[in-house]
C-alpha cells in the first residue's frame, strides 16, 4: 500500500462535502416527511407504513456489506469508491422521486408500490453510500485529516438538510397551489421530490469530479470474502460503534419521524399563521426542522475542537447525555410553549450533529486497527457497517413510531384522542431518550483512544513502507 500525495484542497474538501449534501437531502426527507407521507398523503396505515420500513430497511442494511465487498475489489482509473458516485447518482434521484410519487392504483397496488420504490431506492442509497462513506478512509490515512473531512462531510451534510427542509414546503405549496383537493397534493409532494432529486444528482456528480483516492493497494485484494466477514466479526471495536451507531439511529429517527405529527395533532400549528420571510410562507414544523439542522452544523463544527481536546469517546458520551436530559425535559412543554419548544431542539440538535462525525471518524480508526492486526484493509466492508447501522437504526425507531402510532390509537387526519396526543408527546421525549442513554451505554466501551491511535498508525507506517520496498 502506498500514499499518494497528501495535500488536500479547500476545494476537495468541498467536494467530498457536496456528496453528504446530496446524500443527505432525501435522507432527511426520509427521515421526517416519509412516514407522514405514507399515512397522510399516500393513504397507508400507520402500522402497515411501519412495517414495510422494517422489512425494506433490515433487508436493505444487509446489501451494505455486499456493495462493501464489492467497493473494495473495484479496481478503475478512478479508484475503488468513486466510480459508484459517478454511475449512480443519476438513478439515485429518479428513484428518490418516484418514491414520493402517489400513482392511480388501487389500495393494494400501492401499497406494492410503496414497497417497489422504497426498496429500490434504499438499495441505490446504499450502493452509493457505502462507497461514498468509504473513500473517507483512503483520502488521508491521518486521523486528523479524516476528522477535517468527516467535519466538512457532516456540515454539508447538514447544509443540505437545511435548505432541503426549509424549502420543501414551499415547494409543495408552490405546485399543489396551497389548499388545494388531496390530488393536488400528491403532485405537490412529487414535483417537490423532483426538484431535490436534480439537486442532489448534480452535487453527486460534483463529488466525483472534485476528490480523490490516495491510499493505494500496490497489489491487488489478495483475501477472500470469508476472510474479509472473519475479520469484520472478530474486529471488537466494529461492534461497539455498530451498536452505538443503531442506538443514535434510533433516538433520531423517533424524534424526526414524528416531529410532522407533533406539529400539526399536538401544537395545532394550522391554527396559527405561517411565518412570512423573505415574502415566502413557512409553516412552524417547517421552521423547526430547518432550525435543528443549522444546529446539526454548529453541533459539527464543534465537534473536531472539542474531541482534539478531550477525546472522541468523551466527547460523545457528553453530548449524548446532554441529549437525554434535553429530550426528557421535553415532555412537559405545552403546546403553547414554542420559545422552550424551540430552544430545546437547538440544543438537542447541537448535541446530535457532534456525535455522527466522531462516528464516521471512529469507523476509519477501525479500519486502521484491522488492518494492523490482520494485515489486510477491507475499508468498503467496515464503512458499509457504518451505513448498516443507519439503516438498521432507522428501521428499528421508524417501525416503532408506526407501530406505537396504531398502538395509541393515531389515526390520519382526525381529531386525536389524548392517548394519541400522549404517545406523539413520547415519541419526542422518553422514547428518544432511551436510543441517547443506548448510545452511551456502548461507546463507554470503545478501546481505540487518541493515544492508541498513534501507536497504530505509527505501526502501520512502518509496515507499509516495509511491504512497499518488497514491492
């Protein structure tokens, strides 16, 4: 294995940025307007929508190992994980848009439907995601470095989620004429899908275009795919960040994927004018969404001082604790109590956008710490856990929320009884709060500290330049 030239641009940086922006955009959409969709504009039922997610996304977060195995024995001019990028990305928003798109069938056929685009797309998502979060690990082979990236990744990332939640209820408004029948709607819904659909397919291209790979294998992958999984399982700190990175999803996906329904059964925010800025109207869960991922960012910027400081480990189980209190705190907030409603998302979300760059950072420092031990680099199989682990997180917190919707007796568009209003309070209070105290349940046990680190690297340098004069 050799290392290529090290320097690395503003613009490159940049560019691998863009490719969590576009990545990120539908991720979100995903996150908090999908399930609301299903069930109030689509037409499904709460506990159907949950369990469809449950099986689509179990399954799907099995094929990321398979596009990790595949990433890694990629051999082109371009690298190993930018040719998914570039050959990818234009299927990745066609896909991401028929998924938003209500068709003319009966209610079985779309519910097969339902099942068709979002299977697909998942398994799109994964099949540029895994190679995108790969190429972190074979940018720079430094710690530091990667914490540069994995900052530039997480903030754009977050900048693309803030734009695309401040603007896709505009967009809606914008094509369905605001107030119009539910078909009306349905249009809005896609044309809006559509428009973020063409903005992420550019940034993904521009992603491929502006980066490179510079960590390269002087020989060709020599080890077999059972020893690849053999490595993986036997790799200890694989699995605490798997099982904090599933528990973070969790606390995630719940708050997000319900914030819709807290909005429009809870605060009633139909009742209370929409925010005009810049002559555009906004809705107040609109606002609040957007608010969260402009903290996402500070939360990120914050994150590569504060754990050079004092460490990742620490730093995460801080800002996951911190969440706990704050998600807690929030279920004794009326609805009329929207200044606290708002300050507490900022610093939840402060705390939430801290923690994914440390885990994207962390994955890379496994990838070096098995690659000492067992001398062989699968870097697409060990990112593609990272992307498992989103998966699997989001599976586990969006079929619950579907199901204990149906369990408290939710049902779209009516009136809800307070036992539905009580499980929609939950569903951003306690329940998050348990994926948080999860979370720092697992990472306590992370054994890789900064110390141990530069043993590691120190190691694999000298090994690698030993492997290359044999060469």
């Amino acid at each position: 294995m050799r290392i290529e030239n090290e320097k690395i641009s503003l613009r490159e940086k940049i560019g691998y940025g863009l490719g969590d922006a576009a990545s990120s955009m539908f991720w979100k959409l995903f996150g908090m307007y999908l399930m609301f969709f299903y069930t109030d504009i689509f037409g499904m039922e709460a506990k159907a929508v949950g369990t469809m997610f449950l099986i689509t996304r179990v399954w799907d977060s099995l094929f990321d190992p398979i596009i990790g195995v595949l990433a890694d024995r990629t051999r082109s001019r371009w690298g190993k994980f930018r040719p998914f990028i570039l050959y990818v990305a234009i299927p990745f928003g066609l896909i991401g848009a028929a998924t938003f798109y209500t068709p003319d069938f009966s209610h079985t056929g779309k519910i097969i439907y339902a099942y068709l685009t979002y299977s697909l797309m998942m398994m799109v998502y994964s099949a540029i995601n895994v190679p995108y979060a790969s190429l972190l690990g074979v940018m720079s082979p430094f710690p530091k470095v990667r914490n540069v990236l994995a900052t530039f990744r997480m903030t754009f990332a977050y900048i693309g989620s803030f734009v695309t939640l401040l603007l896709f209820n505009p967009l809606i408004d914008f094509f369905s004429k605001a107030g119009a029948d539910l078909t009306s709607l349905q249009h809005g819904w896609f044309m809006a899908a559509l428009v973020i659909a063409a903005f992420s397919t550019i940034l993904f291209l521009l992603c491929f275009y502006w980066t490179k790979e510079r960590v390269v294998e002087v020989t060709a992958h020599h080890s077999t795919l059972k020893q690849d999984i053999g490595d993986l399982l036997k790799n200890g700190p694989w699995w605490i960040l798997l099982g904090a990175g599933v528990a973070a999803l969790v606390f995630n996906s719940i708050r997000d994927g319900a914030t819709l329904y807290y909005f429009k059964y809870y605060v009633e925010e139909h009742q209370i004018d929409r925010i005009m800025i810049f002559e555009v109207p906004f809705i107040l869960s609109g606002l609040y969404l957007a608010l969260g991922q402009a903290a996402n960012i500070l939360g990120v910027v914050l994150a590569a001082p504060v754990s050079n400081r004092i460490g990742k480990k620490s730093t995460y189980m801080i800002a996951m604790l911190i969440a706990t209190v704050g998600s807690i705190a929030f279920y004794w907030l009326g609805k009329e109590d929207l200044i606290l409603i708002f300050s507490l998302q900022v610093l939840i979300s402060i705390c939430a956008g801290s923690v994914f760059p440390l885990l994207w950072s962390m994955y890379a420092d496994c990838a070096d710490y098995s690659e000492l031990r067992t001398g062989n680099r699968a870097t697409g199989l060990i990112f593609s856990s990272s992307s498992m682990s989103q998966k699997l997180g989001w599976a586990f917190g969006t079929a619950l929320t579907g199901w204990l919707l149906a369990y408290y007796g939710f049902q779209a568009n009516q009136q809800q009884s307070d036992e539905a209003l009580h499980g929609i309070r939950m569903f951003l209070s306690f329940f998050p709060a348990i994926g948080t105290v999860l979370s720092v349940l697992f990472i306590s046990f992370y054994p890789l500290s900064e110390k141990r680190m530069d043993l590691i690297l120190n190691d694999l340098k000298n090994k690698r330049e030993a492997d290359f004069e044999k060469k």
